[in-house]
C-alpha cells in the first residue's frame, strides 16, 4: 500500500532509504516551503491536530516522523508536557531539529534521534500520545508502522495524525490537483536543489489511502474511537484514534 510511490526511481535503494535521502537533500528548505506553499495554512492545521489531545493532557509524547520539530515544538507550547521524543529517518532534518531546540533552550523536554515507526525502539505501552505531522504517507510499510506505534502507546493513549488528503468537491478539487501537479513542483525546483522531491509529493497524497480507507486500516492493527477530521476543503486530515 503505497510502498510503490518512491521519490526516485532506483532499482537498489529501498523506499525507506530514498525518502530519507530525499530529506536530507531538502532539510534546509524544508520549513520555508511548507510555509510559503501552503500559505502558513500548515502552522493552523498543526495547531488544531495537537489541541485534539488537549482534554488528555499527555505528559510523555512521541513525535515520528518529526522532522524540523514543528509539530513536537506545537506540542510543547500548548500542551506543556514533560518529555516528548522524535524519531525521524532523516539526519539532516534532525540537525535541523537539533539547533532548534538548542536556540530555543527545549534539551530538558524535547529530544531526537534517528528512528521509523517500523521499528520503534522503545518498549511496549510507553507513552501517553503519539503525534505524526505529514509522515504516514511516506512509510515503506504503512500498516506494520500503525502497528508498531500502536505497540508502544499506552492503553488507554491517543494518537493524532495530520497528513495531506484529496478534496472531492468542484472547484476545490480541480484547483488543488492543478497546484500539486503543476506549481508545487516548479517552486520546489526554484527553492531546493531536489526537484524531484516536489514531483513526488503529489504522488504520495494522490497514492495515499485516505478517508475510510486509512481509518480501516488503523481499526485493523487495534486503534479504536478513529475519526477523521477534514480542514481547509479537505486539502488536509486530521485522524485520531485510542487504544
């Protein structure tokens, strides 16, 4: 499911190896991008994925698939945990993350390190939420990376899940595939050395299973209460689920 979209086309490389080649060659660009092609639409979406676990109040949180940290540094603000880790495939939007945390004096909350929620190496019913910002839809294996996210959640935990949907209504459709397909790519290739990068990002929502299919699919591997919330048109999704 999925496994097939890669960002490059490599007979050897894995699709694992390839998206993290892929941000690592766009790790420098990567925040001013999303900013500037969503409008800064992205940091209102963040905002409202990570009030979904306001009335949990987590104390101890992972962030897969954190990237830069954005989504984790939203977390810190408006929920005040004591402890969140991110894991990514990626060392430079690591590095990135790293220096963000040190300008912004977080070592003693917020920590990073190499990882993917195929293997998460952490023990079982660990933590208090799981949050993942534009990810899912990059997973080599998407149901055994549910499947080991929900391993070490902890009973009764939620996970939050931003990522890129497909609108269904005209003109918002039509609009938004011309944007993807045709202007996303040309100011990726302006901004970032991977030009391709941009070329797959359409290609990865597009392929993704979203709506019911992805909420049955997280039903499967054992999350329950999952709902999905659409924003902005249905351009984004927000998805939740317990344990």
């Amino acid at each position: 499911m999925n496994e097939n979209i890669t960002p490059y086309q490599s007979e050897t490389a894995t699709k694992k190896e390839q998206v993290a080649s892929m941000f690592n060659n766009i790790s420098k660009t990567y925040d001013f991008l999303n900013h500037f092609m969503s409008l800064g639409i992205d940091i209102i979406w963040r905002k409202k994925a990570i009030r979904e676990l306001k009335s949990l109040q987590p104390k101890i949180m992972l962030d897969v698939a954190t990237g830069t940290g954005d989504f984790a540094f939203e977390a810190i603000k408006i929920l005040q945990p004591e402890k969140i880790i991110g894991v990514d495939i990626s060392e430079g939007m690591l590095d990135v993350a790293r220096k963000k945390i040190h300008d912004r004096d977080l070592q003693h909350i917020f920590s990073v390190q190499v990882g993917d929620s195929e293997g998460l190496h952490f023990d079982n019913d660990h933590f208090d939420a799981i949050t993942v910002a534009f990810g899912v839809r990059n997973y080599e294996n998407l149901e055994k990376g549910l499947q080991d996210m929900h391993r070490v959640l902890k009973p009764g935990g939620k996970i939050v899940i931003l990522e890129f949907s497909k609108p269904r209504k005209f003109p918002v459709k039509q609009g938004y595939n011309f944007y993807f397909k045709y202007i996303t790519p040309t100011l990726g290739k302006i901004f970032s050395k991977d030009s391709r990068a941009y070329t797959y990002l359409p290609e990865s929502v597009s392929a993704f299973p979203d709506g019911e299919d992805f909420l049955a699919l997280m039903d499967k591997v054992g999350f329950k209460n999952t709902k999905d919330r659409r924003l902005t048109f249905g351009i984004s999704a927000i998805y939740t689920g317990t344990k």
